[in-house]
C-alpha cells in the first residue's frame, strides 16, 4: 500500500516490524462455526479489534463481519500465540450494531461492537491485551488526526493466504490464519451523514500487497507516531493512536483499490452514542 508523504523505502524494517508487533496484541481474527445435520463447516468471517470499555471486553469490527455469522454456533478467535483458540458459543454473544443494510456497502455504516461473555476474557487477557477505549477517545482532544506526513496501519487477516477447514477425517479443526498490518497514508476523507471516513489506496503491483482485501474487514485503523531525528533515522514513539474500522474495498481499477474505513467520528461519537457506551 502506499501513502501521500510518507517515504516507506525510508523507514528501517526493524521500526516498521516493532510497530506490527505492538498493534498485534490488540488484534483478533474471527472464525465462525456452523454445525448443520451432524457436519461441521468453518469459515473465515473478518477481523476485530480487542477493546476494554468501563472493565468490560468487547470485540470492535464491522457489522457485516458479525452478519456473516447468522446461524453459526460457535466464533473462534485465533490468539495467534501459541496458536490456541478461544471458543465462544454466539447465544452467549451481546452484539449491538450500526448497518444501514439498505445504503450502498462504499458508505455504511459498518460498526458492531461484540461484548465478550466474562468467563472468557481471563483466557484471551493470557495472550493478547485489550486496547483502552475510554482513554484512547480522550486523547483525541490532544491527539487529533493527521492524514499528511503521517504513517497510518490498517490490520487484518489476509484471506487469500489463510485456510480454515474441517478435517472430518482427523475429527480436527485446520486453521491456517495469515495477518498483518498494510502501512499506508490516507489518500482522501469523506464525511455523511455525520460518519466520517477515511481512504487508503492499495498499489496491487508492489510486492506483498494481496489482489483483495477479503479477511481485513472489521479491522482496525492505526495512526503511527514515528519519530524522525535530525540524522534522518525513524524510531517509533510505541503508541497507538486507533482511528477506524476498514469495512469496504473498491473494484481493482488499474491495479489499485480503495480500502475504505469509519474514521474516529463514527467510532467515538456516532458509535459510542448509538451503543449507549459510558460517557465520563
């Protein structure tokens, strides 16, 4: 992916693999279980973001991520260290969504946010960290978003790369799971309807970058705070800035697309209200 004023060839890959590291412990990749006339079937359904809002545990992701899980009786998440998973049976799942099912996919809105059942959250707290939501929307006062001279991060799961099955023979689950974080810049921002968005484009010729983007909906938007010294070297100042949720991707048109995610409005004004979240 590339970015408007941001030279990536600049910044050491050693800066740019301690930034994926830190926004890791906060991601999740969502996998969904359907048991129909006896037979098990898998599916890769998105990503999510770990958050804690007044002590409790919530995955943040899109609302079509959690659509795509009707009739599923379990979710999966891959903590990806030690590559156990968490079981969660979807009754016991309190999600609360903003999705204009009507509205073109390209606007939304897109949000859902997945209360986490108590009993589960000791296990996910063993292997990944839940991001401060409360603090991370009060520091956007001091913080606000930057779009020029600024690295920004989407992560997710690349569906391409990744395989999730069955093996009925073997009477296990194969889950396969390819994530990271797509350093970009944003290249436009849109507001309607009192959402805000943000997009980044995908050069779909450099290397690494997949053809599609299928697998990162519900994933988070980072703003990265690297550090140029006067000698030129990059160094990242370790903390993560959340601004958004990718939901949607554009046709490939000459070897591009747009990933377009809610930027921090939707999340920490529309969302926050419409979720009834504490307000301090």
């Amino acid at each position: 992916m590339t970015g408007r004023d941001v030279h990536f060839n600049d910044i050491p890959m050693a800066v740019l693999d301690q930034v994926e590291n830190g926004l890791r412990h906060h991601f999740v990749p969502i996998v969904a279980r359907w048991n129909q006339k006896g037979v098990p079937d898998l599916k890769l359904i998105g990503s999510g973001t770990l958050i804690d809002i007044d002590g409790k545990g919530y995955i943040l992701t899109a609302a079509h991520v959690w659509g795509a899980t009707a009739g599923a009786d379990t979710l999966h998440l891959l903590m990806m260290s030690g590559r156990s998973l968490v079981e969660i049976p979807c009754p016991e799942i309190t999600a609360r969504t903003i999705w204009n099912r009507q509205s073109p996919d390209e606007w939304g809105p897109d949000l859902a946010l997945l209360e986490i059942p108590p009993l589960k959250l000791d296990t996910i707290k063993a292997h990944k960290s839940l991001l401060n939501f409360e603090r991370q929307r009060a520091s956007l006062a001091e913080n606000p978003p930057m779009t020029e001279k600024v690295l920004w991060a989407i992560y997710g799961v690349v569906g391409e790369s990744s395989e999730v099955f069955v093996n009925l023979t073997e009477k296990s689950l194969n889950i396969d799971l390819v994530a990271r974080a797509f350093f970009c810049g944003i290249t436009q921002t849109h507001s309607k309807a009192d959402f805000d968005y943000y997009d980044t484009m995908a050069n779909l010729r450099l290397p690494g970058v997949p053809s599609s983007f299928g697998g990162v909906s519900g994933g988070g938007l980072w703003q990265v705070g690297l550090s140029l010294s006067k000698s030129g070297d990059y160094s990242w100042d370790g903390r993560r800035h959340f601004r958004g949720v990718a939901f949607w991707q554009s046709s490939a048109a000459d070897e591009q697309r747009i990933v377009r995610c809610h930027g921090p409005i939707s999340i920490f004004e529309r969302a926050w209200s419409a979720f009834g979240l504490p307000v301090s």
